[in-house]
C-alpha cells in the first residue's frame, strides 16, 4: 500500500513544474496532507526526491528528474521496485 501511493505521489511530482508543497500534491491525489505525508518521507529517505524549506514553506522535487541524464528513469524504477 505505501509503495503504491508513493508511485502515484512520485508521478505526480515529476509531472509537476518545480517544487511541490504536500497540499497540492494531496489535492491532485483526491486526498489529504496527512495521507500523503508518510511516502513523502519514506520517498526523501529513498533519495528519490528532495525537501527543501520548512514548515508551510516545505516544498518536494524528485531528483532524478532534475538530474536529466540517461538512464534515469531506469534507476528510479531500480529503486522504488528494491524498497
């Protein structure tokens, strides 16, 4: 359950220009902050994505897609199918 919303999470920030606060994450899911928060974490701790700021002014960006070199997206499937 938690890798499959944290694919659907993961989508949705790469689909995303720039920097996403968890809120509008959530509402593009059909969801909740509070929902959204545990794979949010558990994709940082993954070093699929990055938190930047803090607070109301938390933003997340999927590094992989900032990296923009070969294979990429290769590594990204790598690692969520290995967590």
């Amino acid at each position: 359950m938690l890798e499959e919303l944290a694919t659907r999470v993961l989508v949705e920030l790469r689909s995303a220009n720039g920097p996403v606060a968890i809120g509008a994450v959530a509402s593009a899911l059909g969801t909740t902050s509070r929902h959204v928060a545990h794979p949010l974490s558990w994709l940082v701790e993954r070093g699929l994505i990055e938190r930047t700021g803090s607070r109301r002014g938390t933003r997340y960006a999927p590094l992989v897609a900032r990296r923009n070199r070969p294979g990429a997206a290769a590594e990204l499937t790598e690692k969520l199918a290995g967590a």
